[in-house]
C-alpha cells in the first residue's frame, strides 16, 4: 500500500520524539510496522538522532510515557525499565567522573613524591564507607532487615542530587534554609518533574532525621506516584529494596500516602506535602487537616500545583487574600508580584515562601527534556499559558463555572463495573460516542461515555482520546477498536470537515449507531443548554486526572449572533481556544439523551452474539 508524503512526514516526526515503530504504525493507521523500519532505513532517520546521548533520548521516552493518562500494564513495565535504566547511566557517570579525578589526583601525588601508600584510590569510591561497600546492609553476612537504612548516610543521596535541575535545588535550599519559613507555596509548570523532586527530598529527610512523610493527592493512582518514586530512588540510587503502605523505614519513619477522601488523614503528624493542589475539591477543608498534621514547629508544609481557576478556593490562598480577609490591618500589605516569585521564590508576609516555576524557567534552569516551540505549537494559546505558564483561567465570562466542575472530577479507582485494562472495560454495558474534529487545526477528540442506567446515577466519561494528523481512515480504525472493546449504541459526529469523511465510513460500518450532527445557530445552543443542565444538576462525572476536559468547558462564552437580535454561544474553536473540542466531544455524546430526561427510555436494543 503507498502512503502519503504527509503520512510519512508525521511517521518521521514521531520517530523523532521517541515513538516505537509498532506506536507509529497504531497512531497512524499503518498496515504494520514494518514499513516504519522500512522508511528509518531509507531515509536514514537515525542519523538524525546520532547527536543526542542515550541519557537524554531514554529521558525523552520517560516524558513521553509520563504523560500518557492512561498507561497499560506494558507501558507501566516499560516505564519501570527506563527510569532504571536511566538510573544506572547516571550513576555510571558519577563513578566515571569520580574516578577520572582520582588518577589525576595519583598522578598529581606521585609528580609530587608523596608515598604511594598515601595515594587516592583509583576505584572512584575515594575511601568512603571501607572502600565502597555496598550501601543499605548489602554484601553483609546475616540477613537484611526489612527497609533498612541503618548504613546510610547523607552524602548516600549525592547522586541522586546530581540528576536535578536548577529549580529543583532551590527548592531544596529554601527547605534547608532556616531563615525561610516551613510552609512553601509552589506553582509550577506541567511535567517539570516536582513529583520526582519532592519525593526524593522526603525520602532523604525521612532516612536522615527519622521524620514521618505524608503525601497527599487528588485520587489514590496519584498518591502512588509518590510511592513508586520513593521505591524507585531507594533502590537505584541507595541499594536499598523498600516496601509496604505505609513504607515504614528501619528507623521508625513513617511514609503515608493518601488521597484526599481519606478518613485516616487526619491522624497523622510530620511533614505533609499536597499535590496539585488547585485541583482538589473542597480545598480549604483539606489545607485545615495538613495544617493540623503539622502543627508542630518542626515539620513542613508543601503546597505544589499547576493552576486551575481564579475561582478555585486555592487561589487565595495562594495570592494572600485569605490571610487579608476579616483583617484591616492587613489589607493594605502588598505580596510579592508573579515575576518576583520567578525570581528564586520570596518570602511572602503570611509567612509562606512562594515559588513560581514556568516552562520557560524549568528550560533556562538546565532542564533538556522539553521543546516550549513544540508545546506553543500544540497547545492553543490560553491552554498553554494556564498549562506551562502558570497563569489562572478567569472563568467570570464563562457559562461553565470551575467550582461546578471540579465536583464532576472523581476517583474513577471507585467504579466498580469499569475496568479499563480488561478486554470489555465496561462488560456489556451501553456506551456513547462523542467525536469532535478540530475546525481549524489537525487533531480530533472522541469520548466514551456511559449513559445513566437508573435516576440519579450521572454520565460517565470513560474514556477520552485525542488524535493528531488529518489521516481520517486511521481515525476511523481506533474509533472501529472501541467498538469492539465496548457496545457501542450511539456515536455522534460532527461533520464539518474532516468529520464528514470519517461519518461517511462510521455510517457505512455502523448504519445503526451512527448520527451526523450538522451545526448551526439552533444545533449548538441545544448542545450548550443541554450541558448546562447536566452539569448543574451534578449529573456527569470524569477522571481528576482529564485536566483539560474543565479547560474545554470554561471555553464556553454567552454571544449574540451576528445580527445581535439573539443569544447564542460562543466556543473557542479557532486556532486560539482549540481547547472547547473536548466539550463538544462529551456534548455529541449527551445529545442523544431528549433534553426531557425524566421519563425513562421504555426499551433498549441490544445486538445478540
């Protein structure tokens, strides 16, 4: 089969971002793989990739894999894989490094006439711990204790300080800075690695002063990470095999990681730290249990987040305007600016040390694992400011409001009936399709929603996929993968665009389920008010996890036409708010329930096997 240069020029261009060939060819429709090996060799597109270290690609595919939402069980192997690896070449090149200066040092002594049995020695070790035994009881007679950390001391942890960025370190340094206040306060870029840093501090702090760490996330899948990254550090950086939940260190330290609807919060106490932050409901209640976690004097407080909305109750707390309210005395007192807090964090008068770390910053501060000119080009441009430049969505002008959307999040770990790494995640349940293309951009959106099955149960998203690439056969073969993994009852397409090839083919394979929505003034106001009402009747629910699925709901703006003798909405479906595509996605989905949802569907169809 010939394909496109456009095709091929997309298979180059995943190559190059670290994509596998057999990745590629699923991404892209490809009969097989192998005609991605085919054009690597043929167009030498490895040569394109000589000049960059074997560190700095398995770092690339960690980022890549670190993003993906949903990993599967071979992607979470391969994930364990790499960061071992990448591990090891760290330490090898501390070792390499250490040991290239002891023989300068051997030569230096012996041009010297020192006596060679004072000589550095040669292992790169130079002499710690009797010529570098094996940290964390290894190599010792006996057996090794559970989670012992006996042996190890702080300079145990260089190595691990060699694989941090610049940010990360003053992070570090306003921790172990006593004239900066135990409460710090970080708003960061997406995918910077914090999670990584703050996990490893916390190790380090738990084996050197025996203090208790306790992490607290959106859902338990989020809590874990933190959990998997402390293991992880242990083993490849100390030698040490750590395990249980809580991790509970040989002496004494406790590790706790929670998620915010746990009830055994609050009876913990040391040095608390709380993950993106601006995304957790009910966020007041939760900073009144960590404060309570650490009111003594000697523990910490840590606060990290990408932003969310200026209406997050988060937000001032971190602007200051909650230490200000109810208090004249206060109200005048100025904060640092954003810029100020860019500038290595401040010491802000409520006594909290702010931090602000965009995706320009995390680059200029040595970190090599991401493009800003790919991400602009990604990402529309308020998205990208909100996601990488730490800067709050004002939702005032939007339909959508986030304090009704962050309700909608949920810990998808508590359906019960929803599986996502079985064959049939949703057994034989009916599903709904919402697929979206983008007006003016080449990538498209398609949900899976389950639809209630009694009152008061809500719409679910199970899941969400987002396509790069104008190939709409390839869209049409994931879109032919879900219906077979679900029963699939309704598939709704936009078809402006690309979405009327991929409806012609959807309408050929599934007459039955498949329904052309056409836009118009009418058709997208009843899409929008039949949103509202189900988000104000709190009756759809996501993964905490879909951040840009809020993003897409607060793109929704009240307009007039163009005639402005009538109302209607507007949604950002330009090259600047490309972000509403997921809404319209779940919206194509929830059309297909009359916007008079009380009386009851009195049958269903269901095709026999």
């Amino acid at each position: 089969m010939a394909y496109t240069e456009e095709i091929r020029n997309a298979a180059k261009g995943l190559y190059l971002k670290r994509w596998l060939p057999r990745e590629i060819a699923q991404e892209l429709g490809l009969n097989s793989a192998r005609v991605v090996y085919q054009w690597v060799e043929k167009y030498s597109w490895d040569a394109l990739l000589s000049d960059e270290q074997l560190e700095d690609a398995i770092a690339r595919r960690v980022q890549l894999l670190l993003a993906r939402e949903k990993k599967t069980p071979a992607e979470l192997d391969e994930l364990d894989r790499l960061i071992g690896q990448h591990v090891r070449l760290k330490k090898d090149l501390v070792q390499l490094r250490e040991k290239e200066l002891a023989l300068k040092e051997r030569e230096a002594a012996l041009a010297a006439g020192v006596p060679a049995d004072e000589w550095p020695e040669p292992n790169g070790r130079r002499g710690k711990r009797g010529g570098g035994q094996a940290k964390g009881g290894k190599g010792k007679k006996g057996k090794q204790r559970k989670n012992d950390i006996g042996e190890l001391l702080p300079e145990d942890f260089e190595g691990w300080l060699g694989t941090l960025f610049g940010y990360q370190l003053r992070c570090r340094e306003a921790k172990n800075d006593p004239a900066i206040p135990r409460t710090r306060n970080i708003l960061k870029s997406r995918q910077i690695g914090m999670t990584y840093y703050f996990a490893g501090e916390a190790l380090e702090d738990a084996v050197i002063t025996g203090g208790n760490q306790i992490f607290l996330s959106a859902t338990r899948a989020q809590a874990e990470v933190f959990r998997s990254y402390i293991i992880n550090i242990a083993r490849e950086f100390l030698g040490v095999e750590l395990s249980g939940n809580p991790i509970i260190l040989s002496n004494g330290a406790e590790l706790h990681f929670l998620s915010t609807n746990s009830n055994s919060a609050q009876s913990r106490s040391g040095n608390v730290y709380i993950d993106e932050y601006f995304w957790i409901p009910g966020f007041t209640k939760l900073s009144n249990v960590a404060s309570a976690m650490a009111t003594q004097s000697r523990w910490r407080k840590t606060y990290f987040s990408t932003p969310s909305a200026k209406s997050h109750p988060g937000y001032g707390f971190w602007t200051g305007a909650d230490w200000k309210d109810g208090k004249d005395s206060r109200k005048d007192i100025e904060f640092p600016t954003l810029a100020d807090y860019q500038d290595g964090g401040r010491v802000c008068p409520d006594r909290q040390w702010r931090y602000a770390i965009t995706v320009e910053d995390a680059v200029a501060s040595g970190c090599n694992l991401i493009d800003v000119d790919e991400l602009r080009d990604e990402y529309a441009d308020e998205v990208f400011r909100n996601l990488f430049m730490c800067e709050f969505v004002d939702d005032e002008a939007s339909v959508f409001k986030f304090n009704q959307l962050e309700g909608c999040g949920v810990d998808t770990a508590q359906w019960e009936d929803f599986d996502p790494r079985a064959a049939r995640p949703f057994g034989t349940r009916e599903v709904w399709l919402g697929y979206d293309p983008s007006r003016t951009r080449d990538n498209a959106t398609l949900v899976v929603l389950a639809p209630p099955l009694v009152a008061g149960e809500p719409f679910r998203v199970l899941e969400k996929h987002h396509w790069r690439g104008l190939n709409f056969q390839h869209h049409v073969a994931e879109i032919a993968k879900l219906f077979k993994r679900y029963r699939v009852t309704y598939i709704g397409v936009d078809i402006t665009g690309i979405g009327a090839g991929v409806f012609d083919l959807i309408k050929t394979k599934y007459p039955r389920e498949a329904h052309a929505i056409h836009y118009s003034v009418e058709s997208k106001n009843r899409l929008v008010l039949k949103m509202i009402d189900v988000v104000e009747a709190g009756r759809i629910s996501w993964d905490r996890l879909y951040k840009d699925i809020p993003l897409a709901f607060m793109a929704i703006k009240r307009t007039t036409t163009g005639s402005g003798n009538a109302m209607t909405f507007k949604a950002g479906r330009d090259a600047t708010t490309g972000h509403a595509d997921a809404f319209f996605a779940i919206a194509h989905a929830v059309i297909n329930e009359p916007l008079d949802h009380s009386n009851q569907r009195t049958s269903t169809w269901a095709i026999q096997a």
